[in-house]
C-alpha cells in the first residue's frame, strides 16, 4: 500500500449461495471502482426450456437453483397457467402456499443460522461455534428438517418437487401425517424467538435510503398481489417488465436491473416495509417487539426480516393445515394451447419474474428476471459506501484490508444472494 492506494480482491465469497468475486479500487483513499463478479457458468435456461413442452417446462428451469427450485416451478407454473387460462382451485392455492412456505422456512434458516451467525460470533464457519452455543446448530437443523417435511408432505420432495404441476397437484395429501407435521411446526417456533433476539439485538448498521420493491399480498403469502415500492408505484404483476431497465455489467457473468430508472432493493427486507400488516395474527403478536423495527433502511435488518418471515411461514401453515380437510382433485387442463403469460411470486431472495410464450404447447420463448439480480447494482453501491466510510476512518488505516474484507462480505451476505440463480440468463457480448 502506498499512498493509500489499495487493490482488493475478494475471490469466491464464502457463505453465499454460488460464486462471486470482488474487486474493490482504492486510489489516494478514494474508491475508484468496485466490480462485483458472478462467477457462476452459463446455463442458458432461457434457451434450454424453448421447444419444450408447457407440462415440463417447469421441471426443467427447477433445476436453476436447488436451494430456490420450488420457487422457480411456482413462478414458471403460474406463468404458464395465466398463457393457457388455468384457473387453478382454491386447494390448489393453499398448497401452494404451504410449499412456499416450506421453502422459506428452510431456506431462510439455512442464510441467518449457516451464514450469518458465524460473523456474529466472530468464528469462520458455523462448524466453529463454541459449545455453549452449539445448541444453536442442533436448532437450525430442526427448523430445516421441518421446512423439508413440510414439502415432503405437500409437494413431494423438498429440492426439485414432484407433485406440484400446472393445474393441481398430482397427489393426494397424506392426512395422517398432518397431527405430526403441526406438532414438529409448534415446537420451532421458541427457536424462531431466540433467533429475532439474536439478530434484534445485533447491532450492525448501514442505513442508505433506497427504493425497496416488493410482491404484497392480502395473507403474505409470496403469490398473487401487486407489486409496490416504497416510492408509491403500484404495478400489476403482469406490467412488472415495464418498470425494469436492464444493465450489463461487462465484468459479470450477470446483468444488473433498474426500476423506474434507478437502483432497488428486493428481499425480506422490502416485503417487510411495504407488507407486515398482512403477516399472521400469530406472527404479530409473538414478533411484536421485532415488528417497530420495521420500516427500515438498514440493509442488516433483512436478516431480522427473515427470521420474521419464517415465523410467519410456521404460523400460517399450522392453521391450513388445523382448518382445511384435503381432498384428490383432477389437474385442470388448458382452455387453449398458445399464449403469453406472467408469473410473479416473491423467492426467500425476492420478487422473481417469469415471462413465457407458449405456441401449439410448445415454449416458444422464456423472460426470466432474477431477486439477486435485481439487487446487483444496490449492493455494488453499498459495497462502494461502507467501503469509502471505512477509508475515512485514518484510526483504521493500518488495518484497511482487513476491515473491509470483512465488512463487505457482511454486507453482501446480508442481502442473502444466490449467484447460481442471477448467472443463468447471461447475455453475451462477443468479442
């Protein structure tokens, strides 16, 4: 280093799903550039699904993500539902819902008790925690194994899920294993508590002002609603591609969105600003003290808004389960076999979009637009800030490196990232 003049690099990001580097650019104390780069390999599923058929397409493009795959076939099934004019029955809608669920209790627990706490107990890796806080790990084990019983029960499997399919389900739930699933859902929920205290009483701080972005919807329930932003836009699902503005970012394997001309904020986070009004009574009530804290703009309180979102997840599953009597329903089938059509839900990571055509039963093309994606350029500003405050601060000088090393990886964990997911609808600029 002279002259305070620093180049780092961050290589293959650690806690996160899938690979990014970072370049940061550090000249007289001023930062010159900073490259966030998603390192994952060109899939193609854009082009992969076209040809296919509209009943395997969803299948096909669960497979962008295993950690996200149930929310890539709900948003690829209900895009395909509204191209061919499905109307999916109200038991079809509840089931959704609880596989959405499973997938974010799961989920969620895997980012805030795998990624997360590891920084906030200063250790490297969740393997590291000290024995009086080994307990927590036995916790974070029993919330997942719900979340995948869960799906197991609704939807099949917990990573790419069988019975879920354009037009129903194809089987019959197994009421018998209801009373167990409710009981196991029951006895994480003082798990959920301990965890909003740890993160409610973590004090990380970055605050910007940003637009957050978010699907709300009448029961939180991540499907059907309007999409709205903090700025006052109200969109319907269908409208959500006029507002983005898309941005290569030539260092990336990824491109990088706008809405309305200017950087976003999509997650837990955005949901929570825009739509804790509609989380479970239950929810509200046991999450009360953790709720003021909403609305936000410190980006760390998407970790709290996560563990949020999980209780509202236990809580709504349990009465579904408690109140509904399920029965064997046939798939509906198309009214017509071409058509356009657009499915939006909200993913643990975000809004994701799906547009797709459909002629003679056949994709004829496929408009994926990804959360992590969307959020590239807002952590590249954030990225940039915390590290400019740091430069600032001359106490820190001999330990800048380091300091920012650390402090930009907890930033761009907080927003929970999945580059396996923002890499695959690449698009490429020969050279």
């Amino acid at each position: 280093m002279h002259n305070n003049d620093l180049d780092i690099n961050i290589s293959k990001l650690s806690k996160i799903e899938g690979h990014t580097d970072l370049d940061i650019k550090i000249r007289n104390n001023k930062v010159e550039d900073v490259g966030l780069h998603v390192m994952e390999n060109m899939r193609f599923f854009n082009q992969a699904v076209c040809g296919q058929s509209y009943s395997n397409a969803p299948q096909l493009v669960s497979r962008i993500c295993g950690t996200c795959s149930i929310a890539h076939l709900t948003a690829c099934i209900e895009a395909i539902e509204k191209a061919l004019e499905i109307k999916p029955s109200e038991q079809t809608m509840i089931l959704r819902k609880l596989t959405m669920y499973s997938m974010m209790i799961r989920d969620h627990a895997l980012h805030l008790y795998f990624f997360v706490l590891p920084d906030i107990f200063n250790i490297d890796s969740a393997l590291d925690m000290p024995k009086e806080k080994m307990n927590l790990i036995h916790e974070a084990l029993h919330i997942k194994e719900a979340g995948n019983n869960l799906s197991n029960l609704i939807a099949g499997r917990a990573v790419h899920a069988l019975f879920e399919q354009v037009g129903g389900f194809s089987n019959e739930i197994d009421k018998t294993k209801i009373p167990a699933i409710i009981k196991e859902l029951k006895r994480i929920r003082s798990y959920v508590i301990k965890l909003a205290e740890i993160f409610y009483n973590c004090k990380w701080e970055f605050k910007r002002k940003t637009n957050f972005v978010a699907l709300t919807t009448s029961d939180f329930s991540f499907l059907e609603g309007k999409i709205k932003s903090t700025n006052g836009a109200i969109i319907e699902e269908k409208d959500y591609w006029n507002h983005l503005h898309n941005v290569v970012l030539p260092y990336s394997q990824a491109s990088g969105f706008e809405f309305e001309g200017s950087e976003y904020m999509v997650g837990a986070l955005a949901r929570l600003n825009l739509n804790k009004d509609a989380l479970h009574s239950n929810t509200k009530k046991d999450m009360e003290k953790y709720l003021n804290v909403f609305p936000s703009d410190n980006v760390y309180h998407n970790n709290l808004a996560q563990v949020i979102e999980i209780m509202h997840s236990i809580d709504h599953s349990i009465e579904l389960l408690e109140k509904l009597d399920f029965k064997k329903e046939a798939i509906v089938k198309p009214t017509k076999l071409s058509g356009e059509g657009v499915g939006v839900i909200e993913a643990a990571r975000g809004t994701l979009y799906y547009w797709i055509g459909i002629n003679e039963g056949k994709v004829r093309y496929a408009n994926l637009v990804i959360p992590t994606a969307q959020n590239l350029i807002n952590m590249r500003s954030d990225v940039r800030n915390i590290v400019s405050d740091i430069c600032n601060d001359k106490v820190l000088i001999k330990k800048l490196e380091n300091k920012i090393r650390k402090e930009v990886e907890k930033i761009i964990r907080a927003y929970d990232p999945c580059m396996s997911c923002a890499a695959h609808f690449l698009k490429i600029n020969w050279k």
